[in-house]
C-alpha cells in the first residue's frame, strides 16, 4: 500500500464524487422552451386566481391599484399582499409541475437536485 506525503492532493475520482453534479447542456436546451411557456402562463394564471379571491372579498368593486387614488391603504395593501402572494404561489408550482412533467418525459432533472 502506497502512503501519500503530507499536503498531497485527493485522487481526482474523490474530488468528483464530492462535487455537485450539474445539470447537462443538453438538458438545458430541451427544457428551455418548457420554461418559457410556464413562465408566460404563470402571470395569466395568478391574475385569474387573484381577481376570483378579490371578488370574494369586495364583490362591488374592482381590485384597487397603487395608481389610483384610494380611500383605505389598508385595502390597497390587503390587495397588494394578496396579489403578490398569488403570483409567487403560481409560479412556483407551475415550475415545479413542469420541471416534474419534464423529468418523467425524459429521465432527467432540470435544475439541482435538493441537498439531502
């Protein structure tokens, strides 16, 4: 059995087994189209869902808008924080629907795998 001197480098099959694979070009370039599509849906989708939650609040009048003058902020921040809340829930689930989508098609994942 070889002895290593003090300060010699790891083999490099070591180095790499520790490293984060990263996700190939290929994969990539096959899923970028899909990206695409999810992220032009996913304004429209969040829009839908905020108006339908909007009207359960205030079946009267539209949203209110930071544009326009309003007569409660705390309607207009109730309405912002819903908005919000709405755009960032659908476009996290449509990401990852289509990111799962994908990954039964073809095999792979695209993007990084969680750190277990």
């Amino acid at each position: 059995m070889r002895q290593r001197a003090k300060g010699a480098e790891e083999p490099a099959a070591v180095v790499e087994a520790d490293a984060e694979p990263r996700t190939p070009v290929v994969t990539k370039l096959m899923f970028a189209p899909v990206k695409i599509v999810a992220k032009r849906v996913a304004p429209r989708v969040s829009t839908r869902l905020y108006r339908r939650l909007w009207s359960l609040i205030d079946d009267d009048a539209p949203p209110p808008r930071a544009e326009e003058r309003q007569d409660s902020v705390a309607k207009l921040a109730l309405a912002l924080a819903i908005e919000g809340a709405c755009a960032a829930i659908v476009s996290g689930l449509l990401d990852q629907a289509s990111r799962r989508r994908f990954a039964r098609l073809t095999g792979r994942w695209p993007g990084r795998r969680a750190k277990s």
